[in-house]
C-alpha cells in the first residue's frame, strides 16, 4: 500500500515538472524577435506570464537581454534589478514600458528610490552599453537592453511587474499574489534561479509607482 502510494505521488510529481517544463519551452521554443536580435537563454518566468531570454558575455560582464510579457495595450511592463537587496522594489533598477495613444512604444529607465519612487527617467544605477528599445506586438511587450552586470556578478536579483496606465501615465500594478511573486535570484551563467519574493513587503508594493 505505502509503495502504491510512493508511486502515485512520484507520478504526480513528474506529471508537473512535465508541465512546466512544457511551459517553459512554449514560451521559449516559439519566441521570435526581429532581424538581428537573437539570445541564447531563456527561462519562463513563474509569474505574470513573462519569458526572459539573454545573450551573457564574460569576456566584458555584460547580458543583452530581451524580457517579454503579456499585456494590454493601456498597461505597463517592466523588467529590472535591484542591486541592494533580494525581492524588494526599492533599490531596483527597471526598464518601463507603455505606450501612447498613437500606439508608440517609449521605456522610462528609472531608479526606485523609495515605496513613492519618482519615476525620473535616466537614472538607473546600472551602466547600459547599449538600448534600452522596446516593441509591443501580439499582446505582449519585448524590453530589449544590454546590462553591465553589477560588480561583474552572474547572480542577480531581477524583478518584474506589469500595471495599468491612468489618463496616459504610469499607475501602481495590482497587488495579487502573483504581482507580489514576481521576483527571483538568477544566474545569467547557469541559469539557475530562486525565488527572491519572500522579502517583498506588501505594503512597498502598495505605495509603488503611487
Ligand atoms: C568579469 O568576469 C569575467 C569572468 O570572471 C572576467 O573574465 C572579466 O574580465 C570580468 N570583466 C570585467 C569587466 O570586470
Ligand atoms: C561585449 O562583448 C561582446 C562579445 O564579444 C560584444 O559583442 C559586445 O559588443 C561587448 N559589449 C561591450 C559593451 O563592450
Ligand atoms: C527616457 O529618456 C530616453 C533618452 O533620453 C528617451 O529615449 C525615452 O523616450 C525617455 N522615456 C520616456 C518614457 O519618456
Ligand atoms: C510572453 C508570452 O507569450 N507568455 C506566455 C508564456 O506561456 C504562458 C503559458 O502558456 C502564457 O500564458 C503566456 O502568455
């Protein structure tokens, strides 16, 4: 009886690492970006939907990456790292991305100082050799940028997040469970990851982008 059950739960347990691996190669087998950009990693992201794709460099310490997510044309994206602490907003450095009216996709690059951050454009504290661009097709936004990993470190803490737009501007991002999730520790050599969400603190998140 304990072996039957052993092996229905080792059944089980390989029917769902089945799926998300599944999941993880949809979202990465069926990318495709526009002539001259192409990466060769990629990790599904556990929330929100959003795939990661990046190119590392060790000769200069620098990742060109690509984050994708769904989202509405009246809502935002962002993709960053936050270069003080695990799972938190503040201290991250992000890429923005919304669109106008007119459907002209602009990325805000933007350090967040506080739970009330500013928003000021050009102020991450991260050096970005080259973009940031970003495009927004089939219901999803691409941020491309290439990073300067901080102190040369492969193992980063990255966040991301998606939210409304409000009259045309930039409005906190709901905060369901998979909104106050959406961060991990990643190994841009290994591709290993952790989750860095248990730091992040309701109430950051409430007062973010307010
Ligand atoms: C970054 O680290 C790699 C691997 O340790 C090294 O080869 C490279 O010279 C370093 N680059 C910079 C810019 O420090
Ligand atoms: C870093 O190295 C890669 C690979 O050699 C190169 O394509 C890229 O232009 C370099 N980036 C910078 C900022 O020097
Ligand atoms: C932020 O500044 C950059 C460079 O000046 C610009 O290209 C970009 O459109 C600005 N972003 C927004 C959202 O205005
Ligand atoms: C950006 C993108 O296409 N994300 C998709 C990744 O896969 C999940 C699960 O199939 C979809 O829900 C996302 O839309």
């Amino acid at each position: 009886m304990a072996r039957r059950n052993h092996s229905v739960w080792l059944l089980a347990a390989a029917a769902l690492l089945f799926a998300a691996t599944a999941t993880a190669q949809d979202n990465c087998s069926s990318a495709r970006f526009p002539a001259g950009r192409s990466f060769q990693r990629c990790t599904a992201l556990p929330e929100l939907g959003a795939s990661l794709y990046w190119t590392h460099h060790p000769v200069n310490g620098t990742v060109d990456v690509a984050f994708r997510a769904p989202q509405s044309a009246g809502g935002w994206v962002a993709w960053g790292i936050n270069t003080q602490r695990p799972g938190s907003m503040v201290g991250s450095s992000v890429f923005i991305a919304s669109q106008d009216g007119s459907g002209a996709v602009s990325v805000l690059t933007t350090y967040l100082e506080s739970t009330a951050p500013s928003l000021t454009n050009n102020t991450l504290k991260l050096a970005v050799p080259a973009g940031p661009a970003a495009e927004y097709s089939g219901g999803a936004y691409t941020i491309y940028a290439t990073v300067a990993l901080p102190g040369n470190s492969t193992v980063q803490n990255t966040v991301w997040q998606a939210g409304p737009l409000s009259g045309g501007q930039i409005a906190p991002h709901p905060t369901s469970a998979a909104n106050l999730r959406s961060a991990q520790k990643l190994d841009f050599l290994s591709g290993s990851r952790s989750t860095g969400a248990p730091r992040m603190h309701r109430r950051n998140l409430r007062e973010f982008l307010e």
